[in-house]
C-alpha cells in the first residue's frame, strides 16, 4: 500500500462524534467517494510537484464534506479548471443526487489556483487543519468552528501531508490555521491569508495574489 493510500485509511479510523463528522470513515453514507476523490486528488498533486499548502479550518458541508477534498465542492468536478489536477473527466465522483453542490469558498479559491498554475506551472495542497467536519449537534448539514481539541486530533495528519510532500511553504487561510501552525514551530515559511467567506473574498484575492508573487 502506497504512503497516500496508508495515510487515508489511518485518516479513516478516527471516531465521529454528534457534533464532528470523519467524512472518510466507514460509517458516513460519502465516505468511499470522499476517500476516492482524496486519493485521487492527492495522487494528481504529487505527480504535480508542489511544495506549497494552502490549509484552512475545516470541512464545510457545502463543500468538503461531500467532495473529501479542502475548498473544494462538487460543482468542481463538473468544470474544466486545471489540466491534470481539477476538473471533469478526471475520476472525481459525486455523491448528491441531482444538481452537484456548490459551495462559495470553492468558487473563490479554484480560479485564484488557476491563475497560480499559470504562473507556476503547478498548485499548492489544499487540506484543513481539522480535517473532520465540525457541526452542530446531530445536524450535519450545518458548520461551526472547530474547537481546539478538535483541531489538535488533525496536525499529526497534517504533519504527516508536510512529509509525505515535502512542504517548504504554507499559506495559512484563516487565523486558527496559523496560529495552530505556529505554535508548532516548523521549518517551513508561514504566512497568513483571509479566510474568503464572510465578506473576505477581495482581501483573500488581493492576499494569495501577493502570496503568489513572493513564491516567483
């Protein structure tokens, strides 16, 4: 078994609880799409060659909680978006019956990551530093802020990502993100951006746009 396949099947065994979801485990009726689409999304950005993350919070349920992947939802896969990476007719499966999900964030960061490919020639990980969805009590169709023993349940499997891709810089989107990561002390570059949700949209643009020039 390879290391990304290992990763998510130790990813899949940690517990849910009423008020926070493990996409990726057995239990959850998406979870053998949401582990697929990990995998395949993660296969993609090793082939690509990226030492850059961009980590966020946690799932929402617009968005990671069906598709398994960070800032991303199913309206991603029906769109042609990065050669190789995202997009349709690259084996990412959707779970919804009908119409695929649309969340704002994934809408807001996917064209900025287009425009990194086209600079860069690839694109930064995308994953969350509580990688489980957290939600109100029993009603998994909300969100909330993860608390801090939740998030503490998810650095060793960001940790893990940082080696199993060889991370050099991380792009903090959202506060809890980068304090949680600079309280680890890593050897990596640290740097914060807006969270594009509640009303961020121009100031994360304006700050991954800077992100990505300093990164030339």
């Amino acid at each position: 078994m390879d290391r990304i396949r290992l990763f998510i099947d130790e990813l899949s065994k940690e517990e849910s609880t009423p008020e926070l979801t493990n996409i990726y485990s057995s239990e959850v009726p998406q979870s053998e799409i949401c582990r697929e689409n990990l995998y395949n999304y993660l296969q993609r950005i090793k082939s690509n060659n990226t030492k850059v993350m961009l980590i966020g919070e946690a799932p929402s349920y617009h968005g990671c909680r069906l598709s398994g992947i960070a800032f991303t939802c199913e309206e991603n896969f029906t769109e042609d978006i990065i050669p190789g990476i995202m997009g349709k007719d690259m084996g990412y499966k959707i779970f919804s019956d009908g119409k695929p999900e649309k969340e704002l964030s994934a809408s807001i960061v996917w064209p900025k990551l287009k425009e990194w490919y086209e600079i860069h020639g690839s694109v930064p990980l995308l994953w969350n530093i509580c990688p489980f969805h957290p939600h109100k009590e029993n009603n998994n169709m909300s969100n909330r802020t993860p608390r801090k023993k939740e998030i503490e349940k998810g650095i060793k499997y960001f940790l893990k990502l940082v080696e199993i891709f060889d991370i050099q810089h991380i792009g903090c989107i959202g506060r809890k993100s980068f304090y949680t990561i600079k309280d680890i002390n890593l050897s990596t570059s640290l740097e914060y951006l807006r969270h594009p949700s509640c009303g961020g949209k121009t100031e994360f643009e304006r700050m991954i746009d800077e992100y990505m020039e300093s990164l030339e």
